[in-house]
C-alpha cells in the first residue's frame, strides 16, 4: 500500500526497525488489518542485530520461569511450526544435547531440567556420558554427562523475518528503507513524525529498533527504563564436509552472562560454533578479533575433535541488544499510543512472533482495534535451505552463478525484483546465500556486478570488504 492510499495520510500504525522482530510486529498487524509501515534506517532489512545469529529455533528451557523472555519464547515457537509450511519456511529437526564438562556445570544440570520443566518444556531427558557419546560418538570423551531437549531445532534466520515481511506487504503494509528516524511528536490523536524521507502521521507507533532502542524511546517519549549495552558474538563457519559429524546441537551449560558457546548444523549445510559473549560500545560495528576466533575454533575441536580435519568456509560477528536487565523491556504507554521494544537480546528469532502477539494483546488492552481482512494470503519465500529441492535442480534456472552455493541467475533474478527487492549485497547474500561459500565471492563477484548493475544502493564495486 503506498502513501497515498492511506486514508488521511495516515497509517494506523509505524514499526520502527526492520529486524526480526520488527517484521514479526508489522505482520501480526497487518493481519489485523492495521494500516501499516515500516521504517528502516539501512538500505535494506535485518540490517543490525538479526544479521548474525545461531539460527536455532528455541523452545525456552533455560529462560527464568515466569519472565516475559520466557512467555514469547514458548509462543513464538508455537506459532512458527504452526505457519512454517503455509510460508514455505524450513525447519531441521535436531534435538538439542546439554553437556557438561566439568565437575561444576554436572552439578547444576539437576536445576536446570527443573527449570526446563518448569518453561513447560517437560520432554527432557537426563543422559549419562555414556547415552550421550551412544547418540553422538564423535563428541569428546572428556564430557561428563547431559540431557537432551528434543524440541530444539534449527532453522533459516533470514527467511523467516522476509516472509513475514512479505506477509505484511501482502496485507498493505508499506515498507520504507533508507528512512532514518529524526524526531517525533505526540498531539493527543497521532504521532507526526520527522524522517529523512519526509514526514509521516500515523496513530501508533512501535519502537522496534533493536541496537538503538533506547535511543530511541528518549527521542520519542523524552526517556527510557533500559539502557543498550552492545554484546558482541563471533562465529566461526565450518565447510559442509563438518556438517555429518554432528546430529544434535551441542550447548552448554549457560552462564548467567551467555548462553555459551554452541555447535550445531546450519539450515544451508554447515557447521558453525559460536558464539562468543563481549561487551562493547559500538552499536554499529562487530570487528573479528584473530585471537578469539582461533580460540573459538581450538572450543570446537575440544567439544568435536574431528573438526580438526576440515576446513573453517566463513567467520562473523553480531551485536545483541543486551541491557542492564535479564528480561525482555517491553511496555506500552497507552496515553501517547507508543510501545516500546527492548532488550531483546539473543533469543530475538525464537521470540519474534511471540513478541508480535504480547505487542498486539498491550495494544487491544488499550482500547485500540482494527477490523480483521476476511481472506489471510499466505506468500511463500524461495527455498535456500538444503532441507528441500533447490532452483538449481529445476529447469530454465538460467544457470548457476554462484558454485559454491548453487545460486542461480534466476534466483537472483528474483531477489532483484518486488516490494521486497534486495537493496544491497548484504540484503542479496541473505536472500540467495550469493558469495557465502568456499571461495566467499571470488568467482561469482563479477558476474554478480553485472547482474545488479543500477539494483542496488551501493554498487557492488564500492561494497567494503565487510560487506
């Protein structure tokens, strides 16, 4: 829906970030038939925090019971294998195995299958050294003991927040990148606000900007009750040779800072291990350090030593918008119709529809309605993941481009083109898996220029070497 079929010249509703949970918050409203828009500050989506993450689909065991952390886990999780295959969305059923090393971490697995079962998660098992190393033999015979989680698995983190995005525009949503916030202002029946595009109206506004939420709610409402401590996690990405030596995901025993460093199988055939847990300043930038990324990899040959044969394909880094809190900062203030967003943290992915939903009932509570649409599309995202048949298996794919991945022009082609066109490289990569491979782009790079000539913000000549 573009700006002037809004009636009024107003939307009913402004999401402010384009992240995971942000495109989360815009579908759940749009489905209720809001009029909606996203404003993004980056060229394109998933631009900050939900960039770089483990991909797995948590069911919330280890959240503290009764936090709102906890709630939107368990909810999101519901919701996403209750709409996944209406969005053409991936799913690799895994397991999940908690290990531990030591004679301190053997100890508090007691409570933390209590507070597992506590989450609602009562599918635990207990598993001695034995059971574990019967179930996953190429683990290190120095682990002690554990207990496996079932119903944890994996899944695509970029293709999730795109079809949910897709869905939104579906429904009239309207998404506006390179739109940076600049102000704001409340006049007792809608928000004016002043972006880098122009000013807009609309009746409700939802800070979802992850990185910058405080930021945020003090240009806005004037303050905000959490503060942004940036959490740095680095990855390392094995070659898809590793993916075979491990079923389950392998974590931890969490501490109260992290979730720890996990190993597990990644939805396009990997294997990676991350991520680490480092406090920062930046909000923007996640620099890779050599010398944790080489401790990072000695972690993954302890937990797995056959690692030590293949080769690392990729390393990376995210921020999470950690805050002095444990839990989720989300509450709404009904007298200026703004929620705010914060907190989000690491389990962003698994929670998102969850978030979406508690939003929506704040809001409902609020006295604020809108009239459902009698028909809910259901657009599908293209399969990137190895769980399913991929473009270069199909005919007229107009070839492959990139080797290493299997991307073809066609997909590309695709990617380039619709409401939700990639803007930039980065946009591409999480779209295709373009120049993610074995060689990272060196063959494919030139054809890849050709091919977005005039498509993209920042030409692909120009991209730095961090993408």
């Amino acid at each position: 829906m573009g700006q002037g079929s809004v009636r009024g010249g107003m939307h009913d509703v402004a999401v402010i970030g384009a992240g995971v949970v942000g495109c989360a918050i815009a579908r759940r409203f749009a489905l209720e038939g809001a009029r909606v828009v996203i404003l993004e500050k980056a060229a394109d989506i998933l631009d900050g925090a939900s960039k770089g993450n483990s991909a797995i689909l948590h069911t919330g065991f280890d959240a503290p019971p009764g936090s709102l952390e906890a709630a939107c886990i368990a909810e999101g999780y519901r919701e996403y294998l209750a709409i996944r295959a209406r969005l053409g969305l991936p799913l690799v059923e895994t397991g999940a195995l908690v290990i531990a090393w030591t004679e301190d971490e053997e100890a508090a697995l007691p409570g933390l299958i209590a507070r597992a079962r506590a989450n609602g998660v009562d599918d635990v098992a207990p598993l001695s050294r034995a059971e574990i190393l019967a179930l996953e033999p190429q683990l290190s015979p120095a682990l002690r003991a554990g207990f496996r989680i079932p119903r944890e698995h994996v899944i695509d983190p970029w293709s999730a927040p795109l079809a949910y995005l897709s869905q939104a525009i579906a429904h009239g949503a309207e998404l506006r990148r390179g739109t940076a916030l600049l102000g704001g202002d409340f006049d007792g029946a809608a928000w004016q606000l002043r972006t880098s595009q122009g000013p807009l109206r609309a009746g409700l506004v939802i800070a979802a900007a992850g990185l910058h939420g405080d930021l945020v709610d003090r240009q806005l409402v004037g303050g905000a009750d959490f503060t942004i401590r940036p959490r740095k996690g680095q990855f390392v990405v094995f070659d898809k040779t590793a993916a075979g030596l491990v079923g389950h995901i392998i974590l931890p025993v969490p501490t109260a800072v992290s979730k720890g460093v996990v190993l597990c199988r990644t939805a396009f055939g990997n294997l990676l291990v991350g991520p680490t847990a480092e406090d920062q300043q930046d909000r923007e930038v996640a620099p890779l350090d050599r010398a944790t990324l080489v401790a990072l990899r000695r972690r993954g040959e302890e937990i797995l030593p056959a690692l030590a044969g293949h080769d690392v394909t990729a390393i990376y880094a995210g921020l999470r918008p950690a805050t002095e809190h444990k839990d989720y900062r989300i509450r709404f203030d009904a007298a200026r119709r703004y929620v705010s967003v914060g907190g989000i943290r690491s389990t962003g992915l698994s929670a998102a529809l969850g978030i979406a939903g508690h939003v929506l009932r704040l809001v409902q509570g609020g006295g604020l309605a809108w009239t459902a649409p009698e028909t809910i599309r259901w657009p599908r995202v293209p399969n990137i993941s190895e769980t399913a048949p991929r473009d270069w298996q199909l005919p007229g794919n107009g070839g492959i481009v990139c080797h290493c991945e299997r991307v073809t022009r066609r997909e590309i082609e695709a990617a380039l083109d619709g409401p939700l066109a990639a803007r930039s490289l980065a946009g591409l990569k999480r779209r295709t898996r373009v120049t993610m491979g074995r060689c990272q782009g060196f063959y494919c790079t030139a054809a890849l220029a050709e091919i977005t000539r005039g498509r993209l913000a920042c030409p692909i000549a120009e991209v730095p070497d961090d993408g």
